[in-house]
C-alpha cells in the first residue's frame, strides 16, 4: 500500500457555508484514497514519509464544471458582444482553427499543463466539432493529470458555413468514432455534447438521447443563458413551452445532465431542474462578458437545485478557479441589488464550496476531504502575502481567493497523482 501524508493547514468544504481547518494538520491518503484529515499523526503511519508544507493552506482542489478548449486561444479578448454575435465573431473562427492536428496539439498541451497548474483537476469540458482534436484534448488531459469529462460537440445547423460546419450524418458518424476512440482513457471520459438547440437538428437531438440512453453516457449543453437565444429556441421548437423541454423532448434531461448558465430559468424551469437532479453549471464571468446577465445562484441554491461553478473561458475571461470563485460572490452581490436586496449574496465559505465540493459531486464524492473520496488537493503558500498580523485559516482564504498571487500553487494531487510540483 502506498501512502500519501500531508502536512500544513489543511481546510475544506464539508457542506454549503462550511468550512472546517486544521491548522498543523495531516491529510492522509492510502493508495490515492482520502483516509482522513487528522489533529496528530495516527500512530499506525509512524515511520511513513511525510510532506510537510509548513504552515501553507492544504485546499481541495478544484472541478471546472463548463469550459470551451478550443476557446482557449482567444481568452481575453472579443467580449464585445453578445451571446449569437459573439459565437459567429469570435468563438466559431476560433474553434475552426482546431481541423488542424498540429495546432490542436500544441494548445491543448499548453491548457492541460495550466489547469492542473492551477489546481483544477476535475473538468467537464466542451471540445470543438473536430474528432481528432477532441482525442488529442483527451490524451493532453491525460497526460497532465486532469480527470473528468470531455465532449466532441455536436454541431449540424446555425454554425459557420465552410469553416466550422458537420451535417447530421457527419455528426452522428463522427460522435460513433469517437466514442470507439476513447475508450482507453483512464481518467478522461467521453460526454454527449449537443452545443445547444439552435444548433442541433431535432434529428441529431433525438439520436444523441437514444446513444446517451444506450451507452450510460452523461449529458453537458447550454440553457437559458441569453434572452435572443431564448427567443430563437422558443422559435425553432413552438410545441416546447419552454427551452428546457428541447433537451428533455429527447432523452438530454436527468441526474448526469449538466447545463451552463442558467441565468434566466423561472420558478418552473428551475423546478424540471431540481426535480431531474440536473447540475446547473454558474459563468460569472462569462455571463457578465457577454452581458448574458445575473443567475439567481442564491434562489436556486435555497430551493435545492445543485449548483456548480465554471469557468467558461473563453466567454469567461478567468481559468484559474480562484478567480471564478471571487467572480460568482461578486456576481451574487449584483444580483442581490438587481433583487432590491430580497435575497442573500453568496459567502466566502459557500463560494468556496461552490468551486470545489459542489462540482466534485458531480463526480460522486463526498464533500470535503471526506474519506474514501481519491486525493484531489492542492498546497496554497501566501507566505509572499503581508502578515501584519495574526490570520485564522479562513481569513487567509478568503484572502487567497481575493488576491491573485503568482506562483502560490505549490503542489497539486489529482485522483491520488501529484501532478505538479512547483520544486
Ligand atoms: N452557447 C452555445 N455555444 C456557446 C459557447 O461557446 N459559449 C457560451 N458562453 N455559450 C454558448
Ligand atoms: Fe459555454
């Protein structure tokens, strides 16, 4: 058996609003599998090798729970228009570019070396059209270190002409290959990815709900983001009340479904979402980009929907999940004065939670540093930080989260591997 002891101030999210610290803490894990977090050394690992960080906060690592790969190249610039203009502008001849092998190499080496950089290493995350760049993103993540999901989207109207564009029998053709390409990633697995309704033919819908039945596969896609979208959606499928049943009309809907933004769902389609146990994936940047608007994270959080965060690059300005974190209480803020103050804003220690346990259940951990979940961590110096006085843990995260700081991430674990090491 191999051991895995962590020593510093280890901090977690065991629930909404929670956090719990150990400060000269030991985070233990045995084959890659949390066995606790503990005050003192437990004496049956007396003797086993001990990473000591000193007095550096040891944090979950974190799960991106929507980003767009091929978007990666543009991020930080083009967020001068909204949703439908912004896709045709920017992030069509963007994805483009990813026909080309080579060049979807060497981005993706470039991305996955940065997310686990950064300390995120669970994903779900939007590939382009292309098949083989979505293996060679698959085998990139791999070989860094980052687990989760990945998928080829699929995309067979209201795309680009000539540049970016499959048609339905392409698309259903392309996804079987894929999914026979994949299969042996270890950490790294395939997700139906219908873009959204206004790109995808009733036909190709129906046809991915049946695989997803079929094959066990999970589900990612867009909801309910951008007023315009919603009018199209509203227009392309007249016997669907609302956008919401487009994807349940064909099988897209239940509990391993994921939907970015959500920022205009009302009482009933939060509702379909709560009652499906769909994950509502929150873009604070992304939304505030794009002008998309405010989701109501608190609402949904307080009527029981589960809610993640995501980065969304490259509509989304921000891959580090630091700065998502800080992003969606900030957002939460906005939205509370948009409410004329009848809801709460999101705290420090629910933002944190948002951006770690909450995604990582998606997964099917337990919140937290719960024992029996694989080692997802990171190790966090803010020594380089003034100390003008004493901090609690959780002051110092909540500085960590709003205070950028290069080079702070130490040392990440990912499914157990230490996948970075900053020595
Ligand atoms: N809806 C459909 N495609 C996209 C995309 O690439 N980014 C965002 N933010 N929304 C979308
Ligand atoms: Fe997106």
């Amino acid at each position: 058996m191999s051991v895995t002891i962590l020593k510093g101030t280890v901090i977690s999210a065991p629930a909404l609003g929670r956090l719990d610290a150990t400060e000269n803490g030991y985070l233990i894990a045995e084959d890659g599998v949390i066995a606790g977090v503990f005050s003192a050394l437990p004496e049956r690992y007396a003797g086993a090798p001990v990473e000591d960080f000193g007095d550096a906060l040891i944090l979950q690592s974190f799960a991106d729970l929507h980003l767009h790969a091929p978007q990666y190249p543009m991020l930080g610039m083009g967020m001068d228009l909204p949703l439908l203009d912004w896709l045709n502008a920017y992030a069509f001849p963007t994805e483009a570019r990813f026909a080309d092998p080579d060049y979807a190499r060497e981005i993706y080496r470039k991305l996955a070396r940065e997310l686990a950089e950064n300390g995120t290493t669970r994903v779900c995350m939007f590939s382009s059209l292309h098949t083989d760049a979505t293996l060679i993103l698959m085998e990139e993540l791999e070989r860094a270190g980052v687990t989760g999901y990945v998928g080829k989207v699929n995309m067979d109207r209201n795309a680009a002409p000539g540049i970016l564009e499959e048609d339905t029998e392409e698309s259903r053709r392309e996804t079987l290959r894929w999914l026979e390409s994949c299969q042996d990633f270890r950490y790294v697995k395939p997700i139906l990815t219908p873009r959204f309704t206004p790109a995808c033919s009733d036909e190709l819908m129906d046809f991915l709900g049946k695989l997803g039945a079929e094959r066990n596969l999970p589900v990612q896609s867009h909801l309910s983001e951008n007023r315009a979208e919603m009018d199209w959606v509203r227009q392309l499928h007249p016997d669907c009340g609302q956008y919401w049943e487009t994807y349940a009309k064909y099988g897209l809907w239940n509990g391993r479904t994921v939907m970015a933004h959500c920022v205009w769902c009302d009482e009933r389609e939060r509702q379909a979402i709560r009652d499906a146990g769909v994950t509502v994936v929150h873009c604070a940047d992304s939304n505030q980009n794009l002008c998309s608007g405010t989701a109501p994270v608190r609402v949904m959080l307080n009527e029981g929907i589960k809610v993640a965060l995501g980065s969304d690059i490259a509509g989304g300005d921000h891959l580090s999940m630091f700065d998502v974190v800080a992003a969606s209480i900030r957002a939460s803020k906005a939205r509370r004065i948009q409410d004329d103050w009848q809801t709460d804003f999101l705290t420090v220690p629910e933002g944190w939670y948002l951006g770690t346990s909450a995604g990582a259940a998606y997964f099917g951990e337990a919140p937290g540093f719960a024992p029996g979940n694989p080692l997802h961590a990171l190790v966090l110096d803010d020594s380089a930080l003034p100390q003008p006085h004493p901090l609690t843990p959780s002051e110092r995260l909540e500085r960590c989260v709003y205070r950028r700081q290069k080079d702070a991430v130490r040392a990440v674990w990912s499914a157990g591997r230490k996948i970075f090491s900053a020595e």
